[in-house]
C-alpha cells in the first residue's frame, strides 16, 4: 500500500489543498484544522449548518498563517491571532480560542449571509482526544472533530461506488457519478489493500511515522452536500446505512493518532509506503 494523495484544511469546514508532503506534528498535519467558525457567542459553525462555508477555500501559508480564497472575489491572508485575547468557543475538549481580526469576520460573513468569526487553536492550547473515540493519555488534537489524521481508501471508495450504483438501479434511479474522497475530507487517501481493510489496523506506519488506530469513522450529513452546487442529498448515508451501520451510525475512513515522540522534522509524502497490522 501507499499514499496517493494528501490534503490539508486549515479552517475547519472550509476547502482544503492538496499536498506533495506534510510536517507531521503531535496533532496531525502541520496546519491542519487549526481555525474554525464560530457565531458571535462562540458555537462553533460548521459545513452541516452552513453548506456555504464548503463554497470557500483557505491555503496554508508560513507561520500557521492562511489565506481566504472564493470563487469571483478577493483573497483575504489572516495571520495567527497569537496576542488576541481569548474568546469563549464551543468544541469539546476545549474551551477558549483566539479569535482573528474584524477583516476575517467580515470576509467570512459576508460570503456566508450571517454573523461570524475566524478562531485560532493557539499553540499552547492542549486539546485531548476523548477516552470514548480511542484517545489515549498525552494525546492532542487539532479542531479535528476526533482524532488528529483522517484516512480513506481508494479500495474503499471503489467499493462504496459500487453500492451506490446497485442502489441506484435497484430504485430505478439515474446513476449519480461515482464519488471522489473530498466527500469525506481525508487528510490522507491510500492506495492497494482489500476494501475496509483499515477498519480493522490496529496500527499503521506511513513512510516514517507509526499512527495508532484511534476509530473508525462515523459519517455525518456533510457528505450527503454535493461539492458543486452546495445541496445536499441522501446519498452516500442511505447506502451506507445498508452495508456499513452499526451502533446506531454508518461508518467510513479510520482516524489515526500518531505514536509520541515524533522525531524531528517527520513528514509524510505521496507515494510513501503504508505498512498496517
């Protein structure tokens, strides 16, 4: 197995990039879910409420920086807000965030038709994995809804892709096409290994660095919203919840936590070898 493609997403909701490689860091990849949404009351705003925000894109830039880019208008570069005085936010495991300037509320709420703010996770900040999604003691996470490195399978996808046509024609349905990985936002896609083979790792070396497997993914209503028009559907959950539910969820992708302490300067690259058991 390998990698065959890697993507960050610095603002939590908001497109991501695509990598040739990535620093690996205690909470994933370097820049990775580091800033999020939230209201003027500090609840967090995601792509489920606010299918907008997966209409706009932020690129990773020096310094934990990035930079605001939609389609027609004016980027906007926003730097760490690292002197701002703490804000209360509403993400488990952690309380309070810096929050960016008017510039970036601005940008963000006129392109999404509400109130909101950009937050910075601040380096200092230590949010843990939760004890009831596989997080072990000394474990930290990003804004990442439960583990640091998110991973799919090309195997995986093909599959579901088959489903989802018999699903189609079963229903006497026009057959949609095939669905890529940015429905599920991996940080990290792999390539060879049976279909679902990840569910069952336990852990998994990515060309330097060894992850523990932290949990499976449960999938929620963002990836029913279609990435060109922004309007959400029944599919992939309704054929999900036919092959892959359990616990009263559907699941793709695992989450992965990696193995502390990192050596210095480890990264992960595209076509790095994956060795899982």
């Amino acid at each position: 197995m390998a990698v065959s493609a890697l993507t960050a997403y610095p603002v939590k909701s908001l497109g991501g990039v695509a990598l040739a490689e990535a620093v690996v860091e205690e909470r994933g990849l370097r820049g990775d879910r580091r800033w999020a949404v939230v209201d003027p009351e500090g609840t967090k705003v995601t792509a489920r409420e606010e299918h907008a925000l997966l209409g706009l894109r932020a690129e990773p830039l020096d310094g934990g920086a990035v930079r605001l880019v939609a389609p027609g208008g004016d980027p906007l570069v926003v730097e760490p807000p690292r002197d701002a005085e703490p804000v209360t936010v509403s993400f488990s495991g952690q309380d309070w965030a810096r929050p960016a300037g008017d510039a970036a509320a601005e940008w963000l709420s006129t392109r999404v038709g509400r109130p909101l703010r950009l937050v910075w996770q601040d380096d200092a900040t230590v949010r843990p994995v939760r004890a009831e999604m596989g997080g072990a003691e000394g474990d930290r996470n990003s804004l990442s809804d439960a583990a640091p490195l998110h991973v799919t399978s090309e195997s995986s996808l093909s599959r579901l892709n088959d489903w989802l046509l018999e699903t189609a024609l079963e229903r006497g349905e026009q057959p949609a096409d095939p669905l890529g990985h940015e429905r599920f936002r991996p940080n990290v896609v792999i390539d060879g290994g049976e279909p679902f083979a990840e569910d069952a790792w336990r852990s998994v070396r990515i060309g330097d660095v060894v992850y523990r497997h932290t949990m499976v993914c449960d999938r929620c209503v963002m990836t029913t919203i279609d990435r060109k028009d922004l309007r959400s559907g029944k599919e992939p959950i309704r054929t999900l919840a036919r092959h892959r539910r359990w616990d009263g969820a559907t699941w793709f992708g695992v989450r992965l936590t990696p193995v502390l302490p990192l050596a210095a300067g480890a990264a992960i690259r595209v076509g790095d070898e994956v060795v899982a058991r």
